[in-house]
C-alpha cells in the first residue's frame, strides 16, 4: 500500500505547469525544425523561425512560450492500492497546484479562466478550476498527466456523428480547411473515434498526449486502422497546402493522433482536437517517495535559427503613417513596426461598441490608430510588458465595420485569418490587417518598450493598453483592397503539391 501526500500532489501539479509554460517537448521542436528545414513558402517558412527562436528564449528566460497559458486538463490514473495522507479532496489538490503555479511570483502565468460563462464571465483570478479526469488502475502509483490547452486552439475542435458507413477520412479533410488558421499551424491532430459523444472528444484529447512519432510509424507501416487513418490523415491533410500560420506551405501537422473505441452499431462519432504551436504537456509518477520534479531539457537540444529579412520589408512608423502608406502595402508584404499601438480583444471591443451606441465618447482617441488583438501576461523582474502574442482575430469580426466606420481607425494586428465580414469592412474603409506569428509571444515581446493601461482597467489582461514598439514583425494579411493571403496562400500551395513542382 502506498501513501501520497496532500503536499506532493500540489508541488508536483505546480512543478509540472511551470514546466510546461516555458519548455516544449523536444519531441515537437524536432518535428518543426525538420519542418522549417523543408519549408518552401518564405512566409511559411519565417513563421516556423520565429516560433523556433521563440522557443529557445523561452527555455532561456523561463516565460511563459504563449501569452495564452492555457486551460488546465489534467488526467490521473489512481492505482487501487494508493491511499491519501490529505485533509483536501483530490480535485482540491489539483486545483491548489493549478493556483500556486499560475501564481508564481518568478513567472506569472496570464488567469484566463471565467465562472458563469454564459453571465457575468467573472475571471477566477488563479486559472481555477482544471478540467480533471480520473482512470482507477490496478497498482501502487499515480501517474498525472498534465496539459494546458490555449483556446484559440480549442476553439477549433470538432465533432460529428457519422453515418456508420461515412468516411473518417473525408469528413476530416472537410473540417481541417473550415478551422482555419486560429489553431497556430503547425500543430498535431487528435482524432477519437467510437465510443458516444463525449468519448470521441475525450479520445482526441488524450492522443495530443503521446509523443510525435509518425516518422517511425512511416518507417514500420501500420498494423491496425487507427494507424492507417493517421498515415493517410498526415498525408492529405500536408496536401491541403495550408501551412503555417495558414500562409500556405508544405507542412500543417507535425503528426496526426487517433485514438478508437467500441461503439454502437448505428454510430461512429468522430472529433477532431487541434493542437497549436504552443504544445504544452507532461507526465509524472507519485510512488510514495516525495513530489515529482521536471527534468529540463539541455539548450543545445533547440536548433540555432536566425531569421532573414526579405526583400519586401520595410520599417513603418505607426506615429505618422497614412492612408496612403496603408494602401501601398501588399499582401505578404513583412513588415517591422515603430512607435505606439493600442491592444484591445473581446472585452474591450464590446465595450467601445456599447459605448458607441449610447452616442458616448471613447475613453481614448482611435484615428488613425491600430489595435492589436493581445491580452498580455503581467511583467515581471524588469519585464515592461510578459509575453504579448495575437489573439484570434475573427473573434473581432462582428466588431470591425463599426471599429472601422465610427472611430478613424486605420489598422489592425491579430493572429490568423480574418471572416468575409470583416474583410469587407476593411475593403470598404481602406484600412488593413496585419498578422503576428500566433506561438512567438515571447519574442514579440521583445519588440515592446514601454507598456501601460489607458482604459477599462478592471478588464485586467483585456484591458486597453499602449505600446510602444520597436521593429515587432508583422505580415500585411489583409491589404486596403481587400485580398487576404489566407485566402489566396493555401491556393497557391495546394496547387504547387499537386503539380509536384516543391
């Protein structure tokens, strides 16, 4: 009989979280460095260095690689001869470890959890409560695992009841291209199929836990369904030319999981879970000896990237730029902003909107102004700013015409493709929309100088603040006319594979 420790779950729950919020698996940089070797697309290509670069100084720096830190999932296999020496519920320890960890003072992870979602979306503060699952195994052990999901990534989960003679192929290569690029591509697919509904779901999550291996699966061949969904999966989906960032590419999965059930002869549910550039989980034992610890990984393990600047780059000074500035920029064009930007994601949009409606004044001036789509981790040590990657910018669609239309404002800065709603707003209004690399939050953060709040402080992280910026790396995602690279990118590239000609 072994006995665990309230104490030695909490430590190891909030050892594991650090962990997981500055070191990738070397699994995953492995997979995308082969893959940025290969990439053919320079836009592509510079996204998968940036996330590369991003990585590595986050193992330097111990912060957080995504502004977005996550929702808490962990899943526990309880042998049956354990016994607890606690005073708290198991849940309870789980949700201490979540809280110490969120909170730690050496690097605070951004809270982005709300209670009563669909009222008062109040943050809890500590990024309680964890989504936690329990599996009662014969033995002696508790094996934990433990992830955190970004929602952008989440955001684009799928599910579908199937006919049982539908294909799980097709439906698959119908969804992947609907999901957009608001999953950080290049990522990995976790499939579940079987089971009920909610088995499906559970089935995809828990595949994102296994290692990158489909090179080796490649190697041996398949010896079971599941095995020749995921070679064929891998294959057709990297031939949809999405690519990374949805740019368009040669690669948009590093691997593709399934994981199958028994299930009713009438069904075959079937769910796709994405998941991003910020893959983050990990795996430890209680056996009674004390809390478990992370072994980090060696430095030399992260390849040396160093990015080049292209021909179509050009600095921009956001303190004077013009219309006729805006409207010369094209499509893919890369560039590297100076000077003050505004932030503002849902909260804050909704907000101005409301505002806008009563015939009220903005608490800030937008003309001639851009925003970006950021909800930033606070600083610590001599930080201005923790890291501030892009937020989803669709989300933002439903607020565009109105931001564009009733306040002067010239431009906007997210992370991947913008709906026709809003691509219509931009085309009507001749303003534009720029992309940040969705995954490099750490290295954006770099380019920000100085950072305060200037309006709805009690938004928190959605606050609205200014940024001072230098040279923060941007690509023209949307121009004044209206064309989008989301758009015409995975075109381009999807012909090229077929053609054979990269």
């Amino acid at each position: 009989m072994t006995t665990i420790r309230q104490d030695d779950l909490i430590d190891s729950v909030a050892d594991a979280l650090q962990f997981i919020s500055y070191y990738h698996p070397q699994d995953f940089i492995q997979a995308l460095n082969q893959a940025y070797e290969k990439e053919a697309n320079p836009a592509a290509k510079d996204a998968m260095a940036q996330i590369l670069i991003n990585s590595r100084m986050c193992a330097q720096g111990h912060r957080p690689i995504c502004q977005d830190t996550g929702i808490v999932t962990v899943k526990l296999k309880v042998g049956m001869n354990v016994q607890w020496d606690a005073e708290m519920s198991v849940t309870d320890m789980v949700n201490e470890g979540v809280r110490r960890a969120y909170n730690h003072p050496d690097n605070v992870l951004r809270a982005s959890i709300l209670a009563d979602p669909d009222g008062a979306r109040k943050n809890t503060g500590d990024n309680t409560p964890a989504v936690i699952h329990y599996e009662i195994v014969p033995g002696d052990t508790v094996d934990v695992y433990v992830a955190a999901k970004g929602g952008g990534s989440e955001a684009k989960s799928k599910f579908a009841m199937l006919n049982p003679s539908d294909s799980v192929v097709d439906w698959v290569l119908d969804m992947v291209p609907k999901m957009g690029a608001g999953w950080c591509p290049p990522g990995m697919l976790g499939i579940g199929v079987g089971g009920t509904a909610e088995k499906a779901m559970l089935l995809a999550k828990e595949s994102l836990l296994d290692p990158i291996d489909i090179q080796d699966l490649q190697e041996r061949g398949a010896s079971n369904r599941a095995e020749e969904l995921r070679l064929e999966l891998f294959d057709k989906v990297n031939k949809l030319g999405i690519g990374a960032q949805g740019l368009g590419g040669l690669t948009t999965v590093l691997d593709v999981k399934v994981k199958d059930f028994p299930t009713h002869a009438a069904n075959k549910a079937v769910a796709i879970i994405p998941n991003c550039a910020a893959t983050r989980h990990t795996h430890f034992t209680l056996d009674g000896s004390g809390a478990a610890r992370q072994t980090p990984p060696k430095l030399e393990d992260w390849p040396e990237i160093t990015r080049e600047a292209g021909g179509n780059t050009r600095r921009v000074n956001l303190n004077e730029v013009t219309a006729e500035d805006v409207q010369s920029w094209q499509p893919g064009d890369t560039l590297l902003l100076n000077g003050k930007m505004l932030t503002g994601r849902d909260a804050a949009h909704k907000k101005m909107v409301d505002i806008l409606a009563k015939g009220e004044k903005l608490p800030v001036d937008l003309t001639g102004r851009f925003i970006y789509y950021v909800g930033p981790v606070d600083p610590v040590r001599e930080e201005v700013v923790g890291p501030a990657g892009p937020t989803t910018a669709t989300r933002m669609d439903k607020f565009t015409r109105t931001m564009l239309e009733e306040t002067g404002l010239q431009g906007m800065i997210g992370k991947a493709e913008r709906g026709p709603m809003a691509i219509d707003a931009i085309r009507d209004n001749k303003a534009v929309y720029l992309m940040a690399v969705g995954g490099a939050a750490y290295l954006v953060a770099q380019a920000i100088k100085n950072s305060k709040v200037i309006a709805f402080p009690e938004l928190g992280m959605e606050a609205i603040y200014e940024f001072d910026v230098e040279d923060m790396p941007v690509t023209v995602a949307v121009d004044s006319s209206g064309e989008s690279v989301h758009n015409t990118g995975p075109v381009i590239w999807k012909a090229k594979i077929e053609e054979g000609t990269v």
